[in-house]
C-alpha cells in the first residue's frame, strides 16, 4: 500500500465512557435503534443499520476513512492498520502518549523459520492484546491489513521479507495461526469458529489477509506492480499461490480479504468476479470484507486504462465482489456510476453490509454494554512477557548456516576480545524490517555481545548498506587484527527491499562482500559471518572461505535481535531455525526475469523453475536448511507400505493423460485413507535443544506427465529433546491432500504408483493402488 498515510488523533479516556475510538451507539438517542441491539443477531442488526441510511450515507462507508453519520450516532472510521509483526505505523494508528511504542517482533520471514505454529500465534495473541490497548486509548481502529501471505516466488522481490515464505503448505499453516490468533485467540487445527445466537463469533481485532493473488514483485525490468499482467497457469494458481489463502479464510477464518494491484492474466484482481465471488465466498465460504489495496481501484481508470469511464471501474469492482476501498475513489465516482446504470444500489447495499457486519463483530456498535476487552489499557503494550516473546521468536528463527570445527559456541570469557563489524553491527531501525512501528527499546548485535564480555569494540567498516566507501576498511582490519574473534554483521536493509522496492542483484551490495574478506584474512581467531536480510543472499564465497567458520542468518530480527544474536552465538539457546525459502546463486538473477511467473521448470528455454518444489538449478542453501549445536538422528520409522482405494471411497472415475492414470479427489470419502506416520528422533550430542522434522512427501514417476513438485512438504513438528534422549514424532497424513496432485486443469488427483516419504535421511515407499 502506498497510497500517502494521514494519521489522526483522539485524546485519551478510559474505554467505558467513550466507547473506543469509532463505537458507536453511546448516546440515548442512538442506542435505542435496533442496530445497537446486542441481543439481536448480528444479520438483522445490519440490515437495520443499512436500511436507515441514504445514498450517499452509504456509499461514504465503503472507502478506507469512512465518514461519521451524526443523525446515526455513528462516528468516523479509519480502516486501514497495520500489524505484520507487531502494530505499526499507518493511518489509523498514531504512537504518542499514552501508547508511545509497541512491542516489535521479528519480520515474518525470520519468525516462519522457527517451523513452530503455537509460537505464529502468541505472537498474534501479544498483537491483538496491544492493539485492543491502543484502540482503548484512542490511538488505534481494529481493523489490521495483516498478514501477508503472498508465496515468496522470487528471491529478488522486496517484500518477501513480510511473507511465510516460498511454500504453499508453510504459508497456509502460518495463515491460520496467526489470523486465528489476533482474531480469537489459542487454535488447535481442525477446530470450527464458535457463533453467538446464531451470529458469527465476536473478534478480538479483525484479520485481513492479503495480497489476493500472484502478487510478489514490485518494480523491476520496466514495469510495476500496478500495471504488471502476471501470467499464471490454472494448474500453479490452485496449488502454489491460493492455498494460503483458501486456509487464511477456511482454517483460519479471516474477516477480511485484500485484492491485489496487479492482473492475473489480464483480469485486475480486484475487479475478478471467478476469484473474488466463485473463488473466495461460493467456494471457501468467506463472509467477511474485501477491501482494495491502496488506490487499485483508481488503477483501473487511472493508470492502466482497464476500463474507459470512471463509473466502469466502480461498476467493475463491484460486481466482482469486492465491499471496500483503500481511497477515495468510490467516494467520487458510484454515485454517477449508479445514475447511469453501470451498477446498482443493491450492491453498494451488498458491500456495505459486508464492511458493517465486521465493524458490529468487533464491538463498534455495542455503546456501553459492558465490553469484554474496555479493561485493557496501556500498561498492557510491551510488557515484559511480549518483550520476551519477541526475544524468543527471534532466537526460534535464527539459522545457523554453516558452522565448520564446531567454533560455535563461544564459551564464556570475560577477558575474550571481539570485534564487531559490519554496517548492521550496531542496527537499529534496519533490525526491524519494514512495515515496523515504534519498537519498545532495541538491543543492537554490538550491545547484545557486550552483555557476554568486556572487551568488545565495533567498527562499521562501511558508512551505510550500500558500501560504496572503503575509507573504513582499515580501522575495521586493524579492530580484527587485535580480537580473539569477529563478529561481522552484513546484509541489506530497506534501501535494499522493502514496498515499492526489488532487488536486481542477490550479492552483498557495495563492497560489503570485500570488507568480509579483508577482514576474514587478518583475523587471528575465528570469523562469524551474521547474515541480516529478508531475502536470501548469495553468500557462497562465505561457504566456501575456511577463515569464515559460522554464517548466521538473522532475518530483521526485531527489538530484542541483538540480544538474540548474542544467545546463540555463546550458546545460551541452541539454533534450530530452517530457511523458508531457496537461497540462490546469483546466476538465477542474472538469467532469470522476475516477470516470468512461472514455477515449473522448461527444459526447452533453459528456464530452472523456482522455489525448493520445482527448481532444478544449483543453490546456495536449500530451503529447509538449518544445523544446530547438536545431532540428531531418526530411528524406527513406522508407515504403511501400501494404500487401496476405489472410486467409491475418495476418488472418482479416472482422467487419463500422457498413460498417468489420475484420479479425481473426492474429499468426502478421504478420512478412510488417512494414516500415520511415527519414528523416533534421537539427541546424540551433548547439549539440549529444538529440533525441527520436516516430513516430505515425493511423487511417483507416474506422475511425471503432470510436472508435479520434485518433492513436497506435508507436515512439520518442533520438539525439545534433552541431550542423551529420544523421543517420538508423529504425523497425521491425509492421503488425498498430503499426496494429491494437481494437474494443467487445476484439478487434484491421486496417481497410481510408488510415492515417497522423506523424513531426514530416511525415505519410505508407499505404494498408492487406486482401483475404479
């Protein structure tokens, strides 16, 4: 979004005697319309409240800043906040007094590498509960345009840093977490959303997941995000880019949904009625809001000339389905679009019952009726307890890349020297990433080492990320020369990738990669190499350097990330994060056009394909990469050799293409192919620690017709496991979505043949019979 933010501000009273920045129903008059009803379902509330206004009343309701309505006893509204990892900056939230800060967590990509779901959603719980305290103090609306849930397809593509990473599986369970976290609060899978009489359940905060769909670039090779026409196959939109969002509104149970800047395949998301009605509310169900990102409705006329009036595209994104607008376009231009018959007043009548039944969800029409949440004031924003969730994130997530002699960890040494180095040595804001707030304090790399010794010093090395400077070379060398060890601290920060933003290179930036090795070569005692990036980064003259014994990869991690850093690098908490996405070689950039939506590979025009699923080329780093202090080892694996089905149970009559035989899924049939899968995962060194198991499932050689995944995730589990001992890890599989495949027409189905089930160094055969 990046549309200009205006902030505004509501002088601080307790929550019970005003009703909360934007309730409404508070005074005499107004409380006595049946739309203030508490006891009343929430349909027919809304319907009241929509059946009172006027046209133009209406129609001020579905932009971002919605306009108050006096006669109504209904205030003014500020839609758009933000919360990706932490409350942040937006129009609708203001830091000041009593709220100055809030408490900052990791940037999504570093906390996704901790494979740890409950940990997704304390973080929401910790969100929701500063939220709901800013929003009591007037400083906040409840309504968060979080998370981002777009599949990192390309490693250049700035905003991968806000996102779950490169796959559809990971994305989708950080999806439910996290959404069903800030919206309710604890989620156990499979668990259904509760009602009130008959009405959807009350939300904490309102969840909004966006950027629906195939959106993951944003100003590269002479185009943008705004006109860019991404060409997606049927068969890599049903299983790469709309996953996460099927389960962010089926498992998770968003109210909100974002239509994203770009088309898909010719069609403006925003203005698609197959995705924003088939798709989304007659297929997943959803009953919440759809709301434009910030002026893709103006686009449409605007910029890209989409459509030739005004009123079309009103009429347009509408009709597709979509309730809200982040701007002010509609404000302008439904009115006339409704006068020349290009659209209706029952949609806007649609729309605004959508947008109003989320506002009543919320509380924002219940006046003063005894609300749960009033009691939460500021002295629940970062609190000890979210500030040492932030710090356990950070260090959850942490990936230990490389780590040759086992150099690491560092024993505690009072009199040990080290020397910090790097332009992110003493980060602060950069440790953040963007669509940050005010964080509640930072602990920097230089000052989270200095807790461990005495005898730490720093020197940057380069005047900022961009390196472009060696003057400082020479004061790092000679800190270097004179330290036990060196703690180097490289990487990019939002200069580099952020909105609006990609990368045309995946190498350090600058000089920084030169500074490395100056440094690395005089060092009289071991190298660590401290990676802080959102995107990956192709660090293989680090891999390769015997002077450099440890790579680090931080993420942006949040307040409290050099304190994390500083953890695991002397071994007060042990790494276990994996890499969420592929690190590729710089070759890929250079060959590869970040236009090219692609995911499968093209033998014939050289193309490798993208992320850990599909792509064929060398990497630096594959996703799901992560070492530790420690081993471990699996044992006793358990899985069934063979699985029978007919098509009276979970498959229907067989497609046949290119000799694979492919069976449709019937779902309603698949929990008699479910099974388990159970082995036992030993600590055989000598220190306690997480450990994650990542189960992959790796389809038949059948399959080859269908250009399936080389391999897939179907499952992941971290545990703590005491050094010495063992401990079971067990999977749930469903064989119809865990083994299913789509095929060109976007269909799942199941292929007779021999699948595979990769779990470490283990492989397991399952042959899957299918019988019409």
């Amino acid at each position: 979004m990046l549309a200009l933010l205006f902030f505004f501000s509501i002088a601080w009273a307790p929550a019970e005697s005003r009703g909360g920045a934007g309730a409404a129903c508070t005074d005499s008059r107004s409380s006595s319309f049946p739309f203030c009803d508490v006891s009343l379902p929430v349909p027919d509330r809304v319907a009241d409240l929509v059946g009172r206004m006027n046209l133009s009343e209406k129609i001020a309701q579905i932009v971002s800043n919605a306009s108050g309505i006096p006669r109504l006893g209904i205030p003014g509204y500020q839609w758009w906040e933000e919360a990706l990892h932490g409350v942040a900056e937006s129009p609708g939230v203001k830091f000041a007094a009593p709220v100055p800060s809030a408490t900052s967590f990791p940037q999504v990509i570093l906390t996704v590498a901790s494979f740890n779901s409950s940990l997704w959603n304390k973080i929401a719980q910790a969100i929701s509960i500063e939220a709901i305290a800013m929003y009591n103090a007037g400083r906040s609306g409840l309504t968060f345009w979080s998370p981002n849930i777009n599949i990192f397809r390309d490693p250049r593509w700035g905003r991968g840093q806000e996102t779950p990473g490169e796959d559809p599986l990971l994305s989708s369970k950080y999806a439910a977490y996290f959404v069903r976290g800030l919206q309710e609060g604890d989620y156990d899978e499979g668990t259904a959303i509760s009602t009130m009489q008959g009405s959807p359940t009350r939300l904490k905060v309102s969840s909004c997941c966006k950027h629906f769909t195939a959106y993951d670039m944003e100003k590269s090779e002479g185009t943008d995000c705004f006109h860019f026409n991404a060409q997606v196959t049927v068969q890599d939109l049903q299983d790469t880019f709309d996953p996460p969002f099927r389960s962010c509104i089926v498992d998770g149970q968003a109210s909100g949904l974002m239509c994203s800047y770009n088309r898909v395949n010719g069609v403006p998301s925003c203005a698609d009625y197959t995705f924003l009605t088939e798709t989304v509310r007659n297929s997943w169900g959803f009953e919440g809001y759809i709301v434009s990102d910030c002026d893709a409705v103006a686009l449409l006329y605007e910029y890209i000339n989409y459509t030739t009036t005004a009123e079309d595209a009103v009429a347009d994104v509408l009709s597709a389905g979509m309730d809200l607008n982040c701007g002010t376009f509609l404000l302008r231009h439904t009115a006339a679009a409704i006068e020349q018959g290009k659209v209706t007043e029952a949609a806007v009548d649609r729309a605004l019952s959508n947008v109003m039944t989320v506002r009543m969800r919320l509380g924002l029409f219940d006046g003063n009726s005894g609300e749960t949440y009033n009691s939460i004031g500021p002295d629940a924003v970062c609190t000890p307890e979210h500030r040492q969730l932030s710090l356990e994130a950070a260090e959850q997530g942490i990936v230990l890349l490389k780590n040759s002699g086992n150099v690491l960890p560092f024993p505690r040494n009072d009199l040990m020297t080290i020397a910090v180095i790097g332009p992110s040595g003493n980060a602060t804001e950069t440790m953040l990433g963007n669509y940050a707030g005010v964080p509640c304090q930072y602990i920097t790399p230089f000052q989270g080492l200095q807790e461990y010794t005495k005898c730490v010093v720093f020197e940057p090395g380069c005047k900022d990320i961009m390196c472009n400077d060696t003057t400082l070379f020479l004061a790092a060398v000679r800190a270097a020369e004179n330290s036990d060890a060196v703690v180097i601290v490289v990487g990019l920060d939002k200069d580099q990738e952020r909105e609006g933003l990609d990368r045309t290179s995946l190498l350090l930036p600058g000089n920084q990669q030169g500074l490395v090795l100056e440094v690395s070569k005089v060092a009289k005692g071991p190298v660590i190499l401290v990676v802080m990036s959102g995107g990956p980064i192709d660090v293989t003259f680090a891999k390769e350097n015997c002077k450099i014994s440890n790579v680090l990869w931080v993420g942006y991690p949040g307040e409290a990330g050099g304190k994390a850093i500083a953890r695991v690098i002397f071994g007060d908490h042990n790494p276990a994060g994996r890499l969420p996405m592929t690190w590729y070689p710089q070759a890929f950039a250079e060959h590869v056009s970040i236009l090219n939506m692609h995911l499968r590979p093209n033998t014939s025009t050289g193309f490798p394909g993208r992320t850990y699923r599909f792509y064929t080329g060398e990497n630096v780093y594959e996703f799901g990469h992560g070492l530790s202090y420690t081993n471990f080892t699996y044992t006793n694996f358990c899985a069934p050799s063979n699985i029978t089905a007919r098509n009276t149970v979970a498959i229907r009559t067989p497609l046949r293409e290119d000799g694979a035989r492919q069976f449709p899924i019937d779902y309603t049939g698949c929990e008699a192919l479910a099974f388990k899968v159970v082995a036992y995962i030993s600590n055989t060194g000598t220190r306690d620690s997480d450990h994650i198991s990542l189960l992959y499932a790796i389809p038949p050689a059948a399959s080859s017709s269908l250009s399936p995944p080389r391999k897939q995730l179907i499952s992941f589990k971290r545990q703590h496991l005491i050094a010495g001992r063992c401990a079971k890890v067990e999977f749930d599989v469903d064989t119809c979505k865990d083994l299913g495949l789509t095929n060109e027409a976007g269909t799942k189905v199941l292929v007779h043949g021999d699948y595979k089930l990769s779990l470490g160094d283990i492989e397991h055969v399952i042959s899957l019979t299918l019988l019409s």
